[in-house]
C-alpha cells in the first residue's frame, strides 16, 4: 500500500513540465502587466509634470494679465481725471463766456434804451413844432 500511495504522490515529467510551462506564462504575463504598470506610471508623471508646468504657465499668465488690468484702469482713472479737469475748464470759460454775453446784452440794452428814448425826445419835439407851425 506505500508504494501505491506515493506513486500518487509522485508528479510526472510531463506534468512537472506542464506546471513549469504554466508558471512561466504567468510570469512573463505577470512582467507584462507589471511593465504596462510602470509605461503608465511613466506617463502619470508626465501628465502630472504637464499639468504643474500649465498651472505655473496660467498662475504667470494670471498675474501678467492682472497687472496689465491694473495699468489699464490706472490709466483709464488718468484719462478720466483729465477729461473730468478739461470738462470743468471747459464749463467754466463757458459760464464766464455767458456772463460776459449776459452782461454785453445789459450794456446794450441799456445803450438802445437811452438811444430810443432820445430819438423819441427828438420825435415829440418835431411833433411839437409840426404841431406850431
């Protein structure tokens, strides 16, 4: 009954040769795997480098851009306070031009007043001597 007993414990050749084939296929698909593994870790850091070297672009573009739009509005406040000074200028030699015209047509005024009212004293008077003769 021993000898039977390790006969069936007893691999065959062919089977050992089996096992070893079938170990070594799962090793080389094993390597496979594991070097499928390491092309995607390789292509993870690249991506991820990438993704660091956009973010360091965009942050740059960020602040570039931020500080061109600072200059733009401090510009453009520049521009207005000159156009809002210019405007005021403007308004007042305006107004000083008004109250010059206003104080002309007064003089005028004044000037055709007394002028009409002599030419109407001269008038009565030629009525009046119309009237004696």
């Amino acid at each position: 009954m021993m000898v039977d007993s390790s006969k069936e414990n007893v691999i065959s050749q062919q089977e050992k040769e089996e096992i070893i084939l079938l170990i070594e296929g799962t090793i080389k698909q094993t390597e496979a795997l594991l070097d499928k593994v390491e092309m995607q870790q390789k292509m993870i850091k690249s991506l991820e480098k990438q993704l660091d070297d956009y973010r360091d672009r965009e942050e740059k573009f960020d602040t570039q851009y931020q500080e061109q739009a600072e200059e733009i509005i401090a510009q453009a406040k520049k521009d207005a306070d000159y156009i809002v000074y210019d405007a005021l200028v403007q308004a007042e030699k305006i107004e000083l031009g008004a109250a010059s015209i206003k104080r002309e047509s007064l003089l005028f005024k004044e000037s055709l007043k007394r002028i009409l009212e002599r030419e109407w004293k001269v008038l009565q008077e030629l009525d009046y001597l119309q009237e004696k003769d």
